[in-house]
C-alpha cells in the first residue's frame, strides 16, 4: 500500500479551482468540430501558438519551420481522407470554429510526425485494472496525460452524441481530436507515445486514436488501431467492460497484442514485446519510462481489492521525481524536456464514469463526469 501522506507543494505545479471545462457536442463530424471550435476557441487559438514556439525552440536540433511543419502535415492528409474522412471533417469543424486555418489543425494532430518522434516529449502512464482485483468488482482504467505545461490551461471534457456512432467521453486539449475517453459500448481507450524506427507517411495516429473510440466491439477496437497504411503507432491500452484488456503496440508496419491475464494491465512510453523491442528507436532514452512501468506494476500488484481511490493514489506517486508516475516541470531543466502529468484520469467503465484531476493530481482534487448514453 502507498503511505498515507500529504504531497507538499512542488515548484511550477498549478493548482486549478475549477474542474476542468465540460463541452457537449452532437450531430455530424463537422458539425460537432465546429462546437467544439467555437466553444474552445480561445483554448485551440492557445495551442497553436505553443505549438509554434515549441517548434521555433526546437529549429537546431528540427531544422523545421512552423511553415515548413505545415508542409510536412500536408502530406498525411491524403491519406487520412481515403480512410477516415469524418475525423478530417472533425478537424475541418474546429478549425472554423476556432478561427484557426486548417492547416494548422492539421500540423497540432500530425506534431509528433513532422517532429520526427525527435522531442520525446509524451511520458504518459496507463493502467488498467479488472473486476478480479477490484473491491467492488468494478472495470477501472487509469491514465496520466503528460505534455508541455504550456498547454494545461487548454485542457476540457468533450460529451459526444455523434449522429452515426456511439456516444463517448474523452479528454483532449487544445485543437486535438480527442482519443482518450470510453464509449457507450463500454470500451475505454488510453494511449502511450511509443517510438519506432519504421515511421512513414500515412494515415497519422491521433487519427487512428480517434477512431477507436467509435468501436463497438472489442475486436473492432482492436483492428482500427492496426488499420493498414498507419504512419506510426502508439500503445493502445484498452480496456472492456466485460474486464477484457489489452496492450496493442503498433507501429507504421509491426504490432503486437499483449492480453491481460492477471487482472491489472501497465504500459508507459516503451515497447514491452520482444518483436517490437528490434525497432524501437533509441531505448536508451526511455529509461524513465521503464522506472515508471515498473513502479505503477510494483503499487498495483501490492493491492488485491483496487478502487479509484487506489488507482488515484497511484498517479500521485513521486518516485523518480520530475520524471515520476506524477510528472512534474521542474526550473532550470532542459526547455525541450520540461514536459508534467497536465490532467490524470480514472475511468469507472461499469459506472459509466470518468474522474479527472486537471494538473499535477497531487495538488488538484479529481471531478467526476458521466456518460449519459
């Protein structure tokens, strides 16, 4: 068990007073981007700027402009059309909702393409846990979002009621679609950056993210993560109501399904199977994203009768601080690696209940959200 201690105040960890916004769309794909457009305009309007002083930041070791960035994103558009043109009419919504050109939403859905993977900049921690190893016997999935600090003011809940697919609650930011969520059909969806070799132009992974959540099976869920012309791939933690879980890692040509049989399921920011491991990219630099997998697998298997307190618990853990299960930005660190845990989420499949901690959880209570399907 975790001892039982308050969390003192960390440098640069934002504490929010309010919950973070809750944006309820319906309709057509376009017609839902636009609301949500015009409902985070500012918020999407926010992130484009990060986006390009971010790549600004980066030109000696990117070599990219912010035009050139959009130049590159160009390029998976094509193919994003072919196969799933509802989600480009998402993007094309928020875009003229937000007032934002559509090349720009187009680059901020297809950053960690044209970054070439280089920054590294995602260190999310996923959990999932089964009624085998619940008190109540419910079906949890835990997730920590980490990215640049300078987008956690643009976090917000989307409640969709999609016209042709099943509703869904999700988390996103700024201008992106939003992946990581659960639908009506009780599959939830948590996503870790992994970094292959074998990237290539294609249809881009929040894209492939996105789709997911209009699942109504698992196995459906499954073969949209591994759609073929993919440009990449994450680690697609997903989690059933019936408490089936597994770990789809995928990249642009190879993937691997790992099932959870144990009752509890981790995956970070690294490649678990061996067949993926040969074309992982730069493994050395993912050290602290096995000392996080390691120490989320160490805290779940201690406890036999979890709960969302338990797993909440977990995503405040501060062992191997900045780089920690809570991730924090801490001063005078490289100002390419200063990403922090932006919002951690629990998420109640069999209540149909998601509970989000917008910042750091160890300094921000958790709201709880439903989905009304």
């Amino acid at each position: 068990m975790l001892p039982n201690r308050p969390y003192p105040p960390i440098p640069n960890a934002v504490n929010h007073n309010s919950p973070p916004p809750l944006i309820e769309v319906s309709g057509t794909h376009r017609e839902m981007g636009r609301q949500i457009g015009e409902a985070c305009r500012e918020k999407v309007q926010h992130s484009v700027k990060n986006a390009r002083v971010l790549i600004a930041q980066s030109y000696d070791q990117l070599e990219l402009t912010w035009d050139g960035a959009q130049i590159q994103a160009r390029k998976y558009l094509p193919f994003a059309e072919e196969r799933y043109p509802q989600y480009v009419d998402e993007m094309r919504g928020v875009a003229e909702g937000s007032n934002v050109g559509f090349d720009e939403i187009v680059t901020l859905n297809t950053m960690e393409a044209v970054t070439t993977d280089a920054l590294h900049l995602t260190r999310c921690t996923s959990m999932g846990v089964n009624e085998e190893r619940t008190a109540d016997g419910h079906v949890l999935a835990a997730h920590n979002e980490d990215w640049v600090p300078e987008d956690e003011d643009d976090v917000y809940v989307i409640s969709a009621r999609p016209s042709e697919e099943p509703p869904f609650l999700a988390m996103t930011y700024g201008g992106l679609l939003p992946n990581v969520g659960f639908n009506a059909y009780g599959i939830a969806q948590l996503i870790d950056s992994v970094y292959p070799s074998d990237s290539r132009i294609g249809i881009p992974r929040l894209v492939v993210a996105r789709a997911i959540l209009s699942s109504r099976r698992i196995s459906g869920a499954i073969g949209r993560a591994l759609v073929s012309h993919r440009a990449a791939g994450y680690n697609h933690l997903l989690v059933h109501e019936s408490g089936e879980m597994y770990s789809i890692e995928v990249s642009a040509r190879r993937f691997e399904i790992l099932h959870g049989t144990d009752g509890y399921m981790v995956h970070t920011n690294h490649y678990l199977a061996q067949n993926m491991k040969e074309i992982e990219s730069d493994p050395e630099e993912l050290i602290s994203s096995r000392v996080r997998y390691f120490r989320a697998l160490r805290l779940l298997r201690q406890n036999q009768a979890h709960s969302i307190k338990s797993l909440q618990a977990i995503q405040k853990d501060h062992v191997n601080i900045p780089n920690s299960i809570c991730n924090h930005n801490i001063e005078g660190i490289d100002p390419l690696d200063r990403e922090k845990t932006i919002c951690a989420m629990v998420i109640d499949l069999t209540a149909r209940e998601m509970h989000i901690s917008w910042g750091n959880p160890c300094q921000n209570a958790y709201h709880t959200y439903h989905l009304d399907a």
